[in-house]
C-alpha cells in the first residue's frame, strides 16, 4: 500500500477562518483539508492532514513519518522562526518535505525572515494565500514521481 503524505499544520493554524483574515483569509482549515484531499485523490496520494499547538506531538509525527510517509508537507507557523528542534527532527528526513505558508513571511516583519525549517526543506511555497496548499499537493507528486 501506497504510503500517505503528511501534511502538518502548526500552532493557531487551528483557528485559520477567524484568526487575521486580512492575513491568512476566511477559509477555515477543514476547507482546506478538503481541498487537499480532493486534489490528492485526483492525483492518486493518500494523504494524512494534521494541526497541533504544540511543538512535541509535531516532532513525535515527524519521527513517524521517518518510516510511514511518502512525503511531508509542512506550515510550521511560528515554529518555523524558532524551532531548531523540530529542523532537526526533519533532517532525519529521506523523503520530501515542502515548507508553506500562507503568507508571505518576507514581506512581513523581520522576525518571521528567518525559518529553520527552510534548511531541510526541498522546496518552499509561500504567500499565495490557501491554494498554496493545492498547490503543494501537485509539487509533491510530480517529486515523487521523480523518485
Ligand atoms: C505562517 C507565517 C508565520 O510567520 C506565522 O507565524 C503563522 C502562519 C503562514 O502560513 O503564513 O502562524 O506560517
């Protein structure tokens, strides 16, 4: 059986929908586990879509992933600008991982500039709002079709 792909969401991530709509819009996470879905089964992935608060249970499915994921796609949040320990928890990392963001950390305050997460990352997509995560979906299957 095909392993899934794992998609992990980070902290406040949960409250996507309501929290700074100017900055990360009104669709709620469960829209977008649903479009993630629909574009995986179009694709043929199985995926596996996930939000957590906090920073240990995120490195305990990183852990998992070493052995049962095809792939991961990851929005740290803010864990991504302070989480050394989570970049370490994904160089452990064989498959491919794909940053995302919603927005664009660069044109935003300095301190979200710098993401650990980018040195393990194969790729990084970033402020094209939620359909980066469409978007992700596709990128991660045509890496794993390279393999
Ligand atoms: C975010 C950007 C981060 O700087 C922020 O802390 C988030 C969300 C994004 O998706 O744009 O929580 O990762």
């Amino acid at each position: 059986m095909n392993k899934p792909v794992l998609i992990i969401n980070g902290p406040n991530l949960n409250l996507l929908g309501t929290r700074e709509p100017h900055i990360y819009g009104s669709t709620t996470l469960a829209e977008v586990e649903a479009m993630c879905r629909a574009r995986a089964e179009k694709l043929g992935l199985a995926i596996e879509f996930r939000q957590s608060n906090c920073e240990a249970e995120i490195i305990d499915w990183i852990h998992k992933a070493i052995s049962d994921a095809a792939g991961i796609i990851i929005n740290p949040a803010a864990f991504s600008h302070t989480s050394l320990a989570i970049l370490d928890a994904l160089n452990m990392i064989e498959q491919p991982i794909i940053e995302l963001h919603i927005s664009n950390p660069h044109k935003r305050e300095s301190f979200r500039h710098h993401s650990y997460v980018t040195f393990a990352a194969t790729g990084l997509i970033c402020g094209l709002g939620v359909n980066g995560y469409v978007l992700a979906v596709d990128a991660m299957a045509d890496l794993l079709k390279a393999e």
